[in-house]
C-alpha cells in the first residue's frame, strides 16, 4: 500500500500497519510526539490499522485535532483519579475544548484543596505510565458492563445510540471509560497538567436534568506553555467583565429583581449612552429615519411574522390562550412593528430604500443556566434596523449594513477581535425555515458574492440562520473564549409576503420589497462587556464615564479647582473636583484605581499662571499645560474617538 504524506512524500509498505507504527517508521521523534492521525482528512486513533492506500498525516500537539486527543486523555486521568479519591462518584462526559478539558461527575462540589488533590493523584497516575487499549463491545454487552460498574450516565448515553452500534471502550491500568476517542498510547506522554476550576453543570445541559460537578482542566507538553497560560488566565480573570464591571461600578445584579436583569449602575449608564449617543448620530448621517414603538404586541402579530411558531419558547407570554380573549408577549425583536410602520402608507419605488432605525429594548427567556453577566441577558438594548429595499438595491444595502458595522468595529478598537461567518440554512431540515430551497440557494449565493467582493474572510455554517433567512453572523469571544453573535445582518426575501408588504413600482404594479435585518452595534449590554474586557476598565477617553478628576494640592486651592471644573463641563468634559483633605499622592493613586485617563494637578503656581499640572494613563506625567491648550487636546481627542496607546505603565 503507499501512504501519501502531508509534505507531499510517500511511503510504501507491503502489510496493513497502525498509524503509530508508520510515525515510527517516519521518525521515532514524530512517534514519540503524535497524538493522533489523519487518514484522508478524517482524524483516527493512532491504534488504526491502515490496510490501503491513503493519504496520511501524524497528528502532534501544534495542530488543534492533535491537542485535543492529548488534553482528552488528561481528561481521563482527572476521571481515573476522581474514581481513585471518590469511588462513589458517577462519570458522566470529559471532552476536550478549546482551552483545555473537562469532565462532570456526579459527586459533591470540589473546593480548590480537593482540586490540589486530584491534580496529586492525577501526576501520580501519569508517572505510573499505564498503556491506553481501545476495545469494542456490542451495544448490550456495553450496557451490562456499565451497569455492573454503577455508572448510570454511561449506561444512558450508550442507550441513545443505535442498536447495531459497536461501543468502544479505553482502558487505562484498572480504569475503563465510555470513549470513542482518539487518545494517546499512555498516560506518561502527559508532561505538564493543571486544574483550573470547578462548578455546577447540569446533565447533557438542561435544567430539567440534576446538577453535575464540572472540573475544568488543561494539559500542555511543556511545563513552560502551561506557566504562560496560567499567567494568561491571571490577566483573563482581571478582565472578566462579570467580576470587573461589578467592581468599577458599571453593572450590579439582585436575586430578588431576577437573573438576567442587570442593573445599570451610573459609570455603565453614561457608557451606554454615549454610545447610543454616537450609534444614533452616525445612522441618522447615513439616511436612517427612527421609530419609538411598543415593548409588546398581541400574540396575532407574532403569528403573522412566525415568532409564535418558530420562537414563542424563547418569549416572555402575557396571558394564556386557553383562558384570555387576548393574548400578549414581550418582544423578542423589533421588525414586525416596523412593518407597520411601513404599511402606514402605500409607498412608491421612488420611496425605496427605507431605513429604520430603533434604539430598542428587547426581552428573551433565555435558560437560567446560559445568563452570565451582561453577555446573556433577559432583557437587553439592541442598535436594531430594517430596512425595506427594492430587490435590484439589495446588494448595495447590504454592503451599507457591513460598512456601518466594521466603520463601528474600528471606532471601538474592536475590528481585529472578531471572525465573519455566512449564517446558511440546513437543507435537511426544511421545516425550520420559511421558503422554498430556490430562494436560500439564491440569497445565500449573493451574500457570498458580497462577502469576496468586499474581501471579508469569512467562514460558512448550516443550520444557523434564521427561520426567515441566510445572514452575515460577525462573531466574537470574550477572555474565556466563549463565542457569541456580537452583530448580525440578515437578509429576508419572505416576510414581506407574510406581512402583505409591497410597493408600487415604475409600471404601476404592486411589487414584493426585500428587507434587510441589522444591527450595527449589538446589543448595548453585550458590547459594555465585551469593551470591559477588551480595555480591562481603561476605556478610550471617549467612552470613559469620568474623563478628568482635579486634584487640589490643599484646599486653598479648591476654588480654582471648581471654576478649571467648569470650564472643562462647559465644553462637555466629563470631570470632578476631589475635595478630600488627603495628600495629592494619595489622590493620585485613588484616581488610577477609579481608572480616570486624566489627571490635574492644582496648586499655587497653577492658579496664578493660568495652568494645569496633567498627569495621563498614556504618557504619566505630562508636565504643566495652559488650560485651553488641554481643553482643546482633550476635546479633539473625544471628538476623533481617538484610541491612544499606553507609553507608560505607572505603578498603583
């Protein structure tokens, strides 16, 4: 048989032999390093025999399907040694992710001291070096054993799949798991393991189901890597928005108001509106008209539009339809009253585009165990448009909705943090979705032309656009590296059928508009967190809640103090006095603390020439400025939204 390589290169061998085998063949370095293969763009264990030719690539723990067969074994040993130190624990499911890996267990909570002795027991394990064997049984057999080892949640995974199916099992020393892989040969090629965390995990994720253990791990080949990345998560946990944002009084929340409901505190809710602020003023400038329109609708408009059948789940219902003669909802979104809008009057193709822009306030019943801070919220503020479109303009608004939001994107400091992906249908699932498969196939296509015309990378995925059309999902993760929908455009050639939509075109018929769903910012409460964790707090001057803080030197000198204050809130700075009878040192420090960009400093020289003493986050000390010079500094960098680079780091 002859074995293509990844370099090109070719290998031939006259019996069938294992992917680690060939590895060993290649080089004994390549063995001692692969985690698994891959045959003809499929990844296999390396215990597969290759018996044809075949293309053939050893998999090592720089690539990602390699890192994750060895952080999948890791995540056997922590179930090994939970089983060790808690032999009444249950194993439920131990995947490898992005950062590392994890496994739930049905077991009381870990502290961090139990966590220090998993991680013990887990380095013992991996010294011992036990080899990894993969076996098969058939589905029954598979059950029995599983019942005879008390492992409950096994026993109903293996259950759910097919009856013919063959169930392959790894073995470790005495230890067995459920596991399809792929692993690594032996527990010892684990060089460098730590234990981050634990917390609650419902059962297969539903809050029907009881509440598990989760252990989150990560496994490195270097004990090098894994002192960067634990460094790494120090940094992360400093930026973590939920903790942050609480801190920097931007956001708080109350058991008794509900979860998902933040409270926007005063430093967060001067952040939002001077972004709402920005957002409102640069649609207006790009030919968007606005509309005020209600926080809820009877359920006969969401009917129309198909929310009461694709999305009534995730929707907060007033009344109940057995008993009321009305019914209500909170909504999930704007368009459908901005249709109305629309339909307010019969409109012309000369009247076309249409763009309508709503500051919106939106309420989703997310599950309670997908709230987290303000990235998953119930209810939440979105920059949310329609527009309504002749089909020959589509294209070009299309490209509009982009520009506004990566020329948003860029403002923000956010335009390399995030990824594009063209949101398609799943043509095997035809009844989630409006329209016949010509139409997706179509809109689809256009959007994809327009992502290359632009030269927008981007990536493609079935199944996630909306139950009306394909969209342009622009994707984003937070420190932990969790991805969420920052903004969204879609495109829809349907509802306007639902919503008897139409114009009058050149000819005098009536005519179908396209509409075209957007954002252009996200939602308000997603963004302040992804901003928080983007800045660790120290936001560009523009978005700061507090820009300037004078420091009088003594009191004598709070009057000047008071009358720089106002000179600056006469040109729309946002600035305070500290008039506290401490030392200007202390002060100082205080003020970096509350991550204030600006600093003046004010004492006699100051107030008999005129001047401030300016001390910033970018350059430290900034020596004495004439107090127009730095208003006008300031300003212009407000009005620019002026990004400026740290160039000295001050101790606090």
């Amino acid at each position: 048989m002859k074995i293509t390589l990844k370099d090109g290169s070719a290998k031939e061998y006259a019996n069938s032999m294992s992917v680690i085998d060939i590895a060993k063949d290649i080089s004994e370095g390549l063995a001692r390093m692969a985690c698994a293969g891959e045959i003809n763009g499929e990844v296999v264990d390396l215990r597969t025999v290759v018996d044809k030719d075949c293309e053939l690539n050893i998999l090592t723990f720089n690539e990602d399907a390699g890192k994750a067969a060895y952080r999948h074994t890791a995540s056997h040993v922590l179930a090994e040694a939970v089983k060790r130190l808690y032999p009444h624990a249950k194993l439920a499911i131990g995947p490898s992710i992005d950062t590392g890996f994890y496994y739930d267990f049905d077991v009381e909570p870990f502290d961090r001291d139990a966590l220090d002795k998993l991680e013990k027991e887990m380095k013992k394990i991996i010294k011992e070096g036990a080899e990894l064997e993969k076996f098969t049984l058939p589905r029954a057999e598979a059950i029995q054993l599983m019942k005879d080892k008390n492992e409950p949640y096994k026993v109903e995974l293996i259950e759910d799949l097919p009856e013919d199916a063959v169930i392959s099992f790894y073995k470790q020393g005495d230890f067995v798991d459920l596991c399809a892989g792929p692993h690594l040969m032996s527990t010892k090629s684990i060089k460098a393991i730590k234990l981050i965390s634990s917390s609650g995990a419902y059962w297969r994720g539903s809050e029907k189901n009881k509440m598990l253990t989760r252990v989150y791990g990560t496994a490195f080949t270097k004990n090098a890597d894994l002192d960067a990345y634990l460094a790494h998560l120090e940094d992360v946990k400093k930026r973590d928005h939920n903790k942050l944002g609480r801190e920097m009084e931007i956001f708080t929340t109350v058991d008794v108001i509900g979860q998902g409901l933040p409270l926007i505190m005063p430093n967060g809710t001067k952040i939002l509106q001077t972004l709402q602020r920005w957002i409102e003023d640069e649609e207006d400038r790009r030919g968007y008209v606005r509309t005020k329109t209600p926080f809820m609708a009877k359920s006969d408009l969401y009917k129309i539009s198909g929310h009461w059948d694709h999305y009534k789940e995730g929707m907060f219902v007033l009344g109940d339809e057995e008993v009321d003669k009305e019914v209500f909802a909170l909504r999930p979104m704007t368009c459908p009253f901005q249709y109305y809008v629309y339909k307010s009057a019969q409109r012309s193709y000369r009247d076309l585009p249409l763009r309508y822009g709503e500051t919106s306030t939106l309420f989703r019943n997310e599950d309670s165990g997908e709230m987290h801070g303000l990235t998953r919220v119930r209810q939440f503020t979105i920059s949310e448009g329609h527009l309504i479109v002749r089909p020959d303009q589509m294209d070009e608004e299309f490209k509009g909705c982009l520009d506004l939001a990566r020329y948003c994107l860029k403002t923000l400091g956010l335009e390399e943090d995030v990824t594009y992906r063209l949101s398609k249908w799943d043509p095997n699932n035809k009844e989630k979705y409006i329209g016949t498969e010509e139409v997706w196939e179509e809109t689809q296509g256009r959007i994809r032309n327009i992502l290359i015309d632009l030269g927008i990378p981007f990536t493609e995925e079935e199944g996630e656009a909306a139950f009306y059309g394909p969209k342009v999902d622009i994707q984003a993760k937070n420190v932990y590296g969790k991805e969420d929908t920052m903004i969204t455009i879609q495109w829809d050639a349907l509802i306007a059928e639902q919503f008897d939509m139409y114009y009058i075109d050149q000819n005098g018929e009536k005519v179908r508009p396209y509409v075209i769903h957007r954002t252009s910012v996200g939602c308000y409460e997603r963004t302040l967190a992804w901003l928080i964790e983007k800045y660790a707090g120290l936001f560009p001057t523009w978005l700061c809640p507090e820009q300037v803080r004078i420091l009088p030197i003594s009191e004598k000198y709070h009057d000047y103090a008071k009358k720089v204050e106002s000179q600056l809130k006469d040109n729309g700075i946002r600035c305070s006095v500290d008039e506290r009878a401490e030392k200007i040192g202390y002060k100082i420090r205080e003020s970096r603390l509350d991550r204030v960009p600006y600093m003046l400093v004010v004492g006699q020289k100051e107030e008999e020439e005129g001047l401030v003493s300016v001390r910033s986050r970018y350059l430290g000390d900034e020596g004495q400025k004439f107090i127009d010079t730095f208003i006008n500094d300031i300003c212009k960098e407000i009005r620019t939204k002026e990004i400026k680079k740290i160039e000295v780091e001050e101790q606090k």
